[in-house]
C-alpha cells in the first residue's frame, strides 16, 4: 500500500502483568473519555518500542513525513478488525493502545485509539473522530492528524484534522471511505 514494497514484521514483548492490569481497567463510558486511553501511561513502553521500530524504518528509507504518518497507518490498518462483541462480548468496550497491540486487533474506536496514542508519541497533534451517524449501521470513529497535508480535514481551534482511516486497508491520509455517508463529526484534540 502506499507503495511501500517492503514487509515488515515485529515481535512486541508483551508482559503478563499487562493483560492481568488491562482486564481490570476503567472503560469510559463517553466517547470525549477516550482521550484519557489515548494518554494511558500504561501502554508508554509498548508504544515506545513501537515508534522506535517505525522511526528506524522511516530513517532507513528516507521517508519523507507523508510516508512516516502513512507508513504508521499502514501498520495499524493491517491490525485484524474485531467487533467488540467477539472480543469482549459487549456491545461497546474500548481498548486501550497496549491492550489492542496484545489482542491484535480490534474496532474501530480501538484501532482510532492507537493510531492517535502513536502518532502523539511521535509529535504529532491529534484527535478523536466520532462520526455519529456515519453509516445506516451506525457510529465510526476515526483520527484527525495535524501536518502538511491535503484533502478531509475538520478545523478546530485553527488546527487542521485531517481525517485517518484506521480500519480496512490502503486508506491514504485525508481520504474518507466512500461508506462513510455522514462526514459531520465531534472532533476532540488529545492536546
């Protein structure tokens, strides 16, 4: 995708005291919550070890900054998708960054959560997207990105969200899935 012609494979160490610590947790009841997973300082050394691994690839390609925020994408598109009700057996159960990492996979609040918790670590200013009558089936979340780019995007505060698609793949920054039929969205900056 993207025209990357590479693939690239990562083994994530994962400690047991982190699925013990994320069967647990808090789950927000309110999607302007989420922005606190996005912040888990839980999850800092697996999203750590996860941009180091994504700034090495961009550094040894010579990325420019499109391809590093498309190459992050890439990685986060290719996350198996897996609706809640499968993985949690509930209707709505947001994941935390780490906790999406160890499932591998999740829906697309969960994927929405981890592509803002990685591009945030990587200096990037991001929001939560939530499209509440995206579909006939229902509510999307998505995220916003700030930078050079073109196309979709959702201004708050002057700053430019350009929209991410987190689930499916080969969705390029700024490009809305042609089954989102209702762009109108809450847009929450995580900073």
């Amino acid at each position: 995708y993207f025209g990357f012609s590479s693939e690239w494979t990562w083994n994530i160490p994962v400690p047991l005291t982190y699925y013990l610590y994320y069967a647990t947790a808090d789950r927000p009841s309110d999607y302007s919550e989420y922005i606190k997973m996005v912040k888990d300082p839980y999850s800092e050394s697996l999203l750590n070890y996860i941009v180091e691994e994504i700034n090495r690839v961009a550094y040894e390609n010579s990325f420019m900054e499109k391809e590093k925020v498309e190459f992050t994408i890439v990685f986060i598109q290719s996350l198996p998708y897996v609706p809640d009700k499968v993985s949690a057996s509930a209707d709505e159960y947001p994941k935390y960054p780490a906790e999406t990492l160890i499932t591998n996979g999740g829906d697309c609040e969960d994927t929405s959560i981890l592509a803002a918790a990685l591009l945030r670590k990587m200096g990037y200013r991001v929001a939560l997207l939530f499209l509440s009558y995206a579909t006939p089936h229902g509510a999307h979340v998505a995220v916003g990105v700030a930078g050079p780019f073109s196309g979709s995007y959702y201004e708050v505060g002057g700053v430019k969200y350009f929209y991410l698609e987190t689930t499916g793949e080969g969705w390029e920054i700024e490009r809305i899935p042609p089954d989102i039929t209702d762009t109108r969205a809450y847009v929450y900056p995580v900073d």
